[in-house]
C-alpha cells in the first residue's frame, strides 16, 4: 500500500506529519478519525479530521496536495451518506398529499 505524509492543521494534532494510506484512486481519505482513549477508563474521544486541498496550481488550479483540518462539530457519526438516504432526524415515510 502506498502512503503520503500529509499534515494535519488545528485541534490537538495541529502542526505534525503523518503517513496516511492512500486509496485505489491515489487519495488520502476524506474524514480521518483518530480515536484518544480517556485516561480514567472511560469511553474514547474521538478526533475528526476533515480533507481540505493544500494548494492549488496557478495556471490550471489543479489540486497540488491534500492536508487535514479539524472539524470539531461532526454530527456524521462515521455513517456512509448515500443519495438515496433521508436527512438524519426525518420520520420514515413521506406524507400522501393525494389521500387527503
């Protein structure tokens, strides 16, 4: 497998390096997770890491890297979002207007 150092950008890893696997398409994850066991036995934290573009190219913008930038506020619980998914807190069904 191959990897990419990638740094990470705010929150408690701000300003290191790490190797991350990268993908069959040659990118790194779009959420890195990173869990931090709690000292007093209690259930882990979990950090959450978003991918954002490094930088882009001048003449084409293409994208020249990725890095991680955290994302305090993650209500995604680590569930896939497929398209055919209701938004989260939606009551199962839909309303018949035509019954009515």
């Amino acid at each position: 497998m191959k990897s990419q150092h990638t740094p990470f950008e705010g929150g408690p890893m701000d300003g290191r390096v790490l190797p991350v696997l990268l993908g069959p398409t040659g990118h790194p994850p779009k959420t890195y997770r990173i869990p931090v066991p709690d000292p007093d036995g209690g259930p882990a934290t979990v950090l959450v890491y978003r991918r954002v573009p490094r930088g882009h190219s001048r003449r084409l913008g293409l994208i020249q890297g990725w890095k991680y930038r955290y994302d305090p506020d993650d209500t995604s619980g680590g569930r896939l979002r497929w398209p055919w998914s209701r938004p989260q807190g939606t009551p199962p069904g839909k309303p018949d207007d035509a019954n009515e």
